[in-house]
C-alpha cells in the first residue's frame, strides 16, 4: 500500500518561508511604486505592466511635475511599504498631477488581500475569463486578461528565487514515512487496504504490538505530490520517495503551470464553445500534458490502494478536477488533513479544509467516509 503526500503553501509556510499570497502581493506592489518615485521626473514619469500604470498627468509638463515631487512628502518620504489603498487614494486626492489606471484584474486581487489565498487568484482570473463567454467580440479581453496572469506568473518566479530556503523539519518526515493505522481507512476501503498489505483476517492490535510483524503497515512507495515551485519538498526523500511537481518548479520556469484546474464548474463547457484557443491557453487540464507529471501521478493511483496526506494544501476549486480525481479514486482508502493552528487566538483551519474537500467531492457520501476526522489528526 502507498501513500501520496498532497503539498501545498502551507508547507513552504511552516518552514518559515514568506510565500504567502499577500507576501508576494505586497513585494510587487511595493516595487512598483518606489521604481516610479525613484525614476527621474524630467523624461521619465510613467511606470506601466500589464497590471497597473502610475504616470504623470497628460495636463501638466515635465517642469511642472519634478517640482511637484520635490516638494511632495509622498515621494520624498522613505517608507518602507505603500498599500494599494493609500496610492489609490493619494493619486485621486492629486489628479491635477498624477493618473493611476488599474485593471480589473488587479481590482479584484487587490479587494480582501488579507483574506485570500494562491487558489484565489486564480479563482478571480477564471471569473473575469468566463464573463468573456458572454459575448463572441471579447477577443482583446482575454488577450489582456491572459498578459496580465502571465506578467503575474513571470513576477512570482522572480520573487520566489529571491526567498531563500529554510530547514529540516524532522517531525513531518517522520509523518511521511509512518505506520498506516486502519482505525483512519474508510469503511469501504478497507478490506482493499488490508488485503493489500496481507493482513485480511488477521488482529490488528496484535500485529501492532510487534515489532517484526508492524513493518507490514509501513508504505511500500510514497509520492510528494507539489502543488508548490518551491525546492522544499526536495529535502525529504529516501529509497521509497518519488516527488512530483505537478505544477512545475523554478529550476524549469518554462514548465510552471498558473491558471484554473475546474473542468467540472458547470460553465466550463461555455469556455469550450466560444472555439477559442485563447480561453483554454491557461488550463491546468491542457497544460498538464507539457510534461509527464500527470501521468506519473495516475500511475501511481492505479498501482496500488493509496492513502493521501494533506500537507498545507488549501483544496480550493483551482485544483478541483485534479484533486477529484485523486479522491474519488477506487483506490483511495483514506484523506488525512495536517492542519495548521493558531495558539494565539485559539484557532485552527481544519473545517476550513474540510469544508474545501467536500468541494472536490461528487459523491459525498465517499467523502464522509474517507476524510479522517479532526480527533486523528495533526497539526502541520
């Protein structure tokens, strides 16, 4: 029997590792407004992407303007970070100088920026992509659209090789490699999961309190499935260890996958009528078949029953056909969550994960079976 390890944010989040949505938010936003107040005012007074655009106003000269900034707090001030609120709100109170003009991309990213996550972002560039549906003359839009999340994909690779690494955490290797205990397989998984390992009909107990026999329950092979680009997962491994970057990592930045993985939303099929490349060309289902990580993935579900660990992975409906599949499969037997908690306040995110499995889950009576309850948990 296997064990397929499910990796997200989280992980790279408990090593220490700033890469977090909002990190990486407020590193390009930050920047990209201290780039346009460091830039020389006299020819150069526009600093535009794909995403945003702060320049001078059309109303005033280049003389008018540099003596502006010089006696502007703003510009001369040496803050260390700028909210999107705050310059928004500044180029508004200053229009007779200053022109900010953002997308709607960007809007939306930037509304509840404390409360959203990787699989957000992609959910709001899938939201913007399906209105272009609605009507057959938005080939522009999505061209747009498609710039600015790969702008955004080109900035995160930046940011990420800027974020070092961290440690070892011994605890979660351990975690990994562990004893199966069948008190966590679903009922109808099993008799598949023991008769797999060879203990049909035999005392579990029993088998437990032996050492020579209790190496029977260890994994026979164990995939860390990365949802991350990151090289953490890199420092767990052994001679059973097989690590998958099913989105691609920084080494290969051409192999990256960043877009949206729900080919059961029921608007799906809209997406797949409008006829055009254009919409599909950031598909987590398309871009899989740029390399052979989901077919190492499918191969090692067929194998053999598996159980799945959750290792700070959020199981939003970015990933939903993906993680569908996984779950659903004959072969799953168990879907452990680690959940992460807040000692401070008293808090813990594992309903929140729970809540995203039942998601990803058509049949929800395999879901009640499978997804092992909060009492035989870990905390990540």
């Amino acid at each position: 029997m296997n064990r397929l390890v499910i990796i997200g944010n989280g992980f790279d989040l408990a090593h220490g590792l700033k890469t977090s949505y909002k990190d990486f938010i407020e590193w390009y936003w930050n920047n990209k407004v201290k780039k346009f107040i460091k830039e020389p005012h006299f020819n150069s007074s526009e600093h535009s992407d794909p995403l945003c655009s702060l320049k001078a106003s059309k109303d005033i000269n280049s003389i008018q303007f540099f003596n502006f900034c010089n006696s502007n707090h703003f510009f001369n001030s040496r803050k260390d970070s700028y909210t999107y609120q705050e310059v928004k709100k500044y180029f508004n109170d200053n229009s007779k100088y200053l022109l900010m003009e953002s997308s709607p991309f960007l809007e939306r990213i930037m509304n509840n920026l404390d409360e959203k996550g990787w699989s957000d972002i992609e959910f709001d560039y899938y939201q913007l992509l399906k209105r272009c549906t609605e009507d057959s003359n938005n080939n522009k839009i999505v061209k747009e659209l498609n710039e600015q999340l790969a702008f955004i994909q080109d900035e995160l690779i930046k940011y990420l090789r800027t974020i070092g690494r961290n440690e070892f955490i011994k605890g979660l290797h351990d975690a990994m490699t562990d004893f199966f205990d069948p008190d966590d397989f679903s009922t109808e998984g099993e008799n598949k999961a023991l008769e797999n390992m060879g203990l049909e009909n035999q005392n579990i107990e029993e088998i437990k309190n032996i050492i020579e026999k209790r190496n029977v329950l260890l994994p026979k092979r164990i995939m860390l499935l990365s949802f991350n680009y990151t090289a953490t997962t890199k420092m767990y491994g052994g001679y059973k260890f097989d690590h998958n970057f099913i989105h691609g990592e920084l080494e290969h930045p051409q192999n990256i996958i960043f877009g949206y993985g729900d080919d059961l939303e029921r608007n799906y099929k809209d997406i797949l009528d409008t006829n055009d490349n254009e919409m599909l060309k950031y598909s987590k289902s398309v871009k899989y078949l740029e390399t052979n990580n989901y077919h190492r993935l499918l191969q090692f579900i067929e194998s053999a029953p598996f159980q799945v660990f959750i290792m700070g992975h959020s199981c939003g409906i970015s990933d939903r056909t993906l993680l569908n599949t996984i779950f659903e499969h004959d072969n799953c037997v168990s879907i452990k969550p680690f959940y992460h908690e807040d000692k401070d306040k008293g808090t813990d995110n594992y309903l929140d994960i729970v809540m995203n499995l039942s998601r990803n889950f058509n049949d929800k009576q395999k879901f009640r079976d499978r997804v092992v309850n909060k009492e035989r948990c870990e905390t990540i």
